[in-house]
C-alpha cells in the first residue's frame, strides 16, 4: 500500500527519545506558564486520547483498516461505568426492568430465529417470510419492550429514571467497555469485512451515529441526554472537598507552601495520571509484543499485499476482523476510562469530529502502524486541539489589530475558534504528503 | 371519504416530504457515485462540498437580494445558484490540483485517498463556517450579520403553492394538505439535472469518455481520452450536484453545516444501495433511503385511524421515534451489504 512505502527511516535511533523528550518539555512548560492543575488536566485527556490512537493504529496502522466510527466505540465503552457502578435505582428493576429485559431477550431469539428461517427456508419464499417474521417480531419487541420503559423512566425522572447500575467498583468497567466494544466491533465487521475496503468506512460510520443515538435516546438505560453525574471514582482516588476537609491533608500542604484546593486538584490529577500511565505501558507492551511477533509480522504482511498473504494460506478476511475487534476494544477500554475521568456521562458530548477524525490525524501524525508513535501523536494533536482554541482568535486578534473594534472584527474573531477543524485537516494532509510515515515512522 | 382522507394525510406527512428528501439524496448520491467511479475512492468530504456550496449560494442569494433583485415567486437563490456552482467547481478543481493529482500520480490504494478526503473534509467545514460569518458583515450589516453555527433560514418569493386553508376550503375535507414551494422547485430541478446529466452521459464525447474512463482505465487511456479532462470534469459535475442538492436541501429545511456533514450517511447508503458507482442506482437508492426513512419514523395514526376506524391504537403507531432516523438507511445499507454488496443496480460503471 502506498502509505506504506518502503523509505529509510530517517533520524536514527534517536529520534523517538527526543520527540518525547520535547513533548515532557512541552508540558512543563504548560504547567508553569497556565498552572499545574490544567496542565495535567490537558496530559490526562491527552493520554486518553494516545489510548484511543493506539486502538485506531491496531486498524489503520496494522491492517489498513479505516474505521470511521472510532466515536461509536468510544461511546459504548462510556457506558460501561454506567451500567457497573452507578448504584442501582431501588424498585427498577420490579417496575419495569424485568420486562425491559425479557424485550431485550426476546429480540435476540427472534434474530436467532430469523437465521435459522433464512438458512432452512427455499429461495421463492424466504425473503418474504423473513420480512413477515421480523416485522411481527418487532410489534411483540416493542409490546412487551415499551410499558417496561415507561414504568423505569417514571421513577423520580429529576434524578433517576432510569435503570442505574450494579454499584461495583468502577475500575471494573474498564474491561466491560472494551468487551462491549469488541462485540459492537464483531458484529460491523462480520458484515461490512471481506467487502469492498470503503463499506467498512461508510458502515462503521453508521454505526457509529447509531450508538450515540441509543445513547441519546434510551433515557431508562442511560438518563440519555439528561447525563448521568456523580460516578464514582476508583477506590484509591480521593475526591478533592474529601481532602480539603482533611486536616492532615490542610496540615501537609500549607507546610509544602501550597494552597489546600490546589494540592488537592493536582493531587487528583496525578494519582490518575499514574493510573493512565500504567495502562498506556500494559497496552503498549502488549501491542509492541504482537507486532513483533508471528502475529504481527502476519499482519503486515497482509496490509503489504492481501492476494499474496491469501496465497500463502492466510485467512485475509478473519484477521482484519480480529485486529478490527482488538484495536475497536481498546478504543472502548478508553471511552471507560474517559468516562471515570470526567465522572459523567453526557451523551451529546459526543461529536464525530472530535472522536473519529481527529483521533485519525493523530495515527497518521504520529505515524502509522508505530505505537509509539500513536501515543506521540494522541497526547501532542489533543495538545494541539486545545491550544489551538485559544491560539486562532490569538493569532487573529494580532492579525486583525488594524481594524477598528467593530462587528467585522468581532466575526472574525468568532471564526476563529473554526481554526481547530482547519488545523487539523490541514495538519492531516501536509503529513499524509510530506511525511506519510508520520513523525515515528514504522519500523 | 374516509379513504380520500388517508390518501390526503398520506400525501401530506409521508409522500410529499419523502419526495423531496429523497431527490435531495439522489443528486447527493449523484455526485459520490460519480466521484467513485472516476476517481475510486468514498470521497467523505461530499456533505462539507454541499455545506460549502450552498454557503456560498446563500452569500450570493443575500448580495442578489440586496440589489432588489428577485424571481418573483421563486426563491432568489435559484438566480444565485449558477455562481454558486461556479465557485464551488473552481474550488474543487483548485483542491484537485493542490491534494488528490498527487494520490492519482503515486498510485494510492483508495483508502489513502479516503483519509485525504478526510483531511479535505475538515478544512471545508472550517471554511465553511469562516466564510458565511466574515462575509455576512460586510453583506448584511452589523445587525443582522450571522456566526457560523447559526441555523440560516434563506428561503423567500411564494411559500406554499397550495396551503392547508386553501386545500380544505376546495375540497371541504377535514385532513388539510399543504404543497410546499420548496417541494415542488426540489422535485423539477433534480428531474432536470438528472435528465441533462444522463444526456451529458449518454450522449455527448465528453460523457462518454467519461464512461470509458470508469469501465477501463487503461483501455480508455489507450484510446487517446486525456484522463486530465476527464478527472476535472467529474469534479466539476460533483460539485455542481453538491451545490444543488445543498441548496435545495437548505431552502427546504435550512442551513446548518452540521446537519449537511451528517448527510453523508445517508448518501453514501443511498449510493451503495442502487450500487456504488452507478447513477441510476444512486437515484433509485437515494428514494428508498428518503421513503423508507420517512415511513418509518412518521406517526401512523391519523392514517390507520381512516382506513381501520374500529381499531384505536393507544400509541403513535410510530415503528421509530425520529431520532433513529439514521438507523434506518443504516440497516437498509446492513441488509445490501449482507444480501447483495453490489447493489441493486451492478456497481461502478456509468
């Protein structure tokens, strides 16, 4: 594939320390010049998002897959601290949650039963009979499935309404999202793989709309767009008016010469920056162990040229989807974790740009199938996302000083906060160009 | 009457609107179906082209307006479509010659040039917004300037060419049928561009070499067809379907950039289920997605309580709430897919 050509990596074995040496740099710089607290606020959501880039390069790096619906697999992980550790709402589940469940049971059977009719049934009849079964399986679906929904969603709507969770441990859910994203990932690409490489783009794109609007929608499962607050943290994190009432906490941080809330904010900060941290290495010792493996070299192999690897006895189409649900999980695992970190979820934060497109440019930035150089790439594009919010209407207050303070000026300004999106499609296109190896070419 | 009061409710809630959202699907799918088979790739940044033509449109419609000139009856972006087109084809010419010849030159697998569509769907959809905020000052004066997320109402002339009231007072009938304008000027200009683009297709050299291009590339290269020409006159095509079907998409509900890049889904659905890279299929498709998409999500009701009187549902007999609508073209695509990946129509020949 041509974005794979074979070059000389240029920079040596250096090249990696120093650009991440440079990134640290960066940060430090962030952290004295706007304060600590949002400096580390801008490394934890930048690891997040390397987490989010490391699953996409498994695709796009690894395989030459392009899935476009990163956001809906993101989503769906951010479900998971939902449904596993919120506390369960009291009386839900007798209310209607039992029918809800029998609904949800009952389609899958009708699903099941509709395979079963399509592989026994003649060709003359079967499209019709299908149709008929699936449409009469959808009014039962929805007979048994909307009374349940109603009696959940009327149970104190202002603060529950919904069916809540099972009160675990929120680190829990981590797991849980990248499995419900890897189920997600199993059924889209048992479809959409082994097609033509663009029904892949366009059928991940769909389902990625999908998923977000269930999220949106579904109010007893999630409190939809009315957000679900207040999720608990991992058992070790404490939460920063906890630590501000704490006397010793007050007592260590005015010795130190620090004001208690911002101790207590960083502090915060840097106990999930050390979680975040110990999940980027496991991820990217893993990855790093499957590309150099057997496996991995497989991989390649079959990015490099699909007819030859098939040839030499590869299953083409059941690897991509094992690295399309592997690298669709982790994107999940990410979306869990973001979910912790911000401590709600509020569905109709998630937009397509912010969650596929950009976690794009930072794989083709960093530089495609490197996982390095994801992580490079998440942490310093979701560096320059944010910053680059500030900096357009910056850089066009300067630009536009000549003109008077009308509305003119006023309207460029506001323009300006546009500039991200042009940033980042202009950032894509010079590397796709100039340097389509990425900042960390692959080895 | 209870029949004729169906059909009218019908007519009203499901046929009308389904017609016009399907002809604006069908030249969206137009120009994707084209751009895939020419150029072979999924051009992602079709719905940013739309938002970004009919911004433009809209700029113009507010210049033309300021002049006093108008159409009468008819919206004043029809007058200022034509510059619209203009704009947008140069501007996709300029962005073929600054990003994609490169791809094409180094042979790139479509995939990489559906990330660059990717790269060029973002700076689009920041212009998009940049341009209608910054001109709007100077067009329409500091009041009533707009910023680039607004949701831009730029329909004017006749809004309904027959309405409700006047409907019911001819026919004395109690369900009320209303024929918006913009309904019927979508429906005659997409038969027109499609009859002229499949006469341009079908009949002229150009159209053919066009075909040629797309059946076999090497043989039509073969031939002597300067694959340059036609490389810039499929963009020049695309981007006009983009700015029409843009256009009448924003005179019939309105502007939002947003709204237009989430159009893509169910264009590309539209094209890949009359089979990608064929234009027929792409019209078809784009009606199938546009009826069955506002079939399922409208309300039932009203219709089943004329036809079945003695049946009362108790809910809207609405099979989706509408904001599964993009559920729908995604399972007609799911279902092409698993059944039949070409498509309705065999895909990718014009």
């Amino acid at each position: 594939m041509s974005a794979h050509q074979p070059q000389p990596a240029t920079g040596g074995a250096l090249r990696a320390p120093l650009l991440f040496a440079a990134l640290i740099v960066l940060f430090i710089f962030e952290g004295f010049s706007s304060g600590w607290n949002s400096a580390l606020g801008l490394l934890n959501m930048g690891l997040i998002s390397a987490i989010m880039a490391l699953g996409l390069n498994l695709q796009w790096g690894y395989a030459g897959l392009f899935n476009a619906g990163t956001m809906g697999f993101i989503a769906l992980g951010g479900l998971a601290p939902v449904l596993v550790s919120m506390p369960a709402t009291p009386g839900a589940m007798q209310a209607g949650g039992w029918r809800i469940m029998g609904a949800l049971a009952l389609a899958a059977v009708a699903l099941f039963i509709a395979i079963w009719l399509y592989q026994r049934l003649r060709k003359g009849i079967r499209g019709a009979a299908l149709l008929a079964w699936l449409v009469a399986a959808f009014f039962l679906f929805r007979w048994v499935f909307d009374p349940g929904v109603a009696a959940v969603e009327a149970i104190n709507p202002s603060a529950q309404g919904y069916l809540g969770g099972l009160g675990l441990p929120i680190l829990l859910s981590w797991p849980v999202g990248a499995l419900f994203a890897a189920a997600a990932a199993w059924a889209i690409g048992k479809i959409a793989l082994g097609l033509r490489s663009d029904y892949l783009a366009i059928a991940t794109l769909g389902i990625a709309e999908i998923i977000v609007a269930v999220l949106k929608n579904e109010n007893w499962l999630d409190r939809g767009v009315m957000n679900v607050n207040g999720l608990p943290r991992p058992f070790f994190i404490p939460r920063e008016i906890d630590l501000q009432a704490d006397a010793a906490f007050i007592d260590v941080s005015t010795k130190l010469g620090i004001d208690p809330v911002t101790a207590s904010t960083v502090l915060v900060k840097l106990l999930y920056l050390g979680l975040f941290v110990v999940v980027i290495a496991a991820l990217l010792w893993a990855t790093e162990r499957a590309l150099h493996s057997p496996w991995g070299r497989m991989m390649r192999a079959i990015r490099e040229n699909e007819i030859a690897a098939s040839a030499m006895g590869k299953n083409v189409t059941r690897r991509h989807l094992q690295i399309f649900i592997l690298g669709s999980a982790i994107c999940g695992l990410a979306g869990a974790m973001l979910i912790t970190l911000d401590g709600q979820m509020t569905p109709s934060s998630y937009n397509p740009l912010r969650y596929t497109f950009v976690i794009m440019v930072m794989v083709i930035a960093g530089g495609s199938g490197n996982n390095w150089g994801a992580v490079l790439g998440g942490v310093l594009i979701w560096y320059l996302w944010i910053k680059a919010e500030s900096w357009g209407p910056g850089l066009m207050q300067l630009a536009t000083a000549g003109l008077d303070n009308g509305v003119l000026r006023a309207h460029i300004l506001e323009s300006a906060a546009q500039m991200r999106y042009l940033a980042m499609g202009v950032i894509l296109l010079l590397v796709l160009r100039f340097a389509p190896r990425g900042l960390l070419p692959e080895r | 009457m209870d029949a004729i009061n169906a059909l009218v409710a019908l007519t009203n809630y499901v046929i009308i609107p389904a017609t016009s959202y399907g002809a604006q699907l069908a030249l969206g799918a137009l120009g994707v179906t084209l751009v895939y088979a020419i150029l072979r790739f999924s051009n992602f940044a079709h719905g940013d082209t739309m938002a970004f033509g009919t911004a433009i449109t809209i700029l113009m419609t507010w210049i033309i307006q300021q002049a006093g000139l108008s159409l009468g009856p008819l919206p004043t972006a029809l007058l200022a479509l034509p510059i619209g087109i203009v704009l947008t084809a140069g501007f996709a010419l300029l962005t073929d010659r600054i990003v994609y010849r490169h791809y094409r030159k180094i042979r790139a697998s479509p995939v990489v040039m559906v990330m660059v569509s990717v790269g060029v769907m973002f700076v689009m959809n920041a212009l998009t917004r940049i341009v209608i905020s910054v001109f709007s000052v100077p067009i329409l004066g500091a009041r009533e300037a707009v910023s680039g997320v607004d949701e831009i109402q730029f329909a004017d002339g006749a809004r309904f060419l027959i309405s409700a009231r006047d409907f019911r007072d001819w026919t004395g009938l109690a369900e009320p049928l209303a024929l918006r304008a913009t309904s019927v000027i979508t429906v005659v200009t997409t038969v027109i561009v499609v009859v002229a683009l499949f006469w341009f297709l079908n009949r002229t050299r150009a159209g053919k070499s066009m075909r040629a291009f797309s059946d076999n590339e090497d043989l039509a290269l073969l031939s002597g067809i300067n694959p340059a020409r036609v490389v810039a006159i499929t963009w020049i095509i695309a981007a006009a379907l983009a700015t029409i079907a843009g256009t009448l998409y924003g005179l019939d509900k309105s502007f939002k950039a947003f709204n237009y890049f989430q159009l893509l889904l169910p264009i590309f659905a539209a094209a890949i289920v009359g089979g990608i890279g064929n234009p027929v299929g792409a019209v078809v498709g784009g009606f199938i997605i546009a009826f069955s998409e506002v079939g399922i999500t409208y309300a039932w009701k009203k219709v089943m309580g004329y036809i079945l009187p003695a049946w009362e549902p108790s809910g809207l007999v609405q099979l989706l709430s509408t904001d599964y609508k993009f559920a729908v073209s995604f399972t007609i695509l799911i279902i092409v897919l698993i059944f039949r990946p070409t498509g309705l129509f065999k895909g990718k020949t014009i």
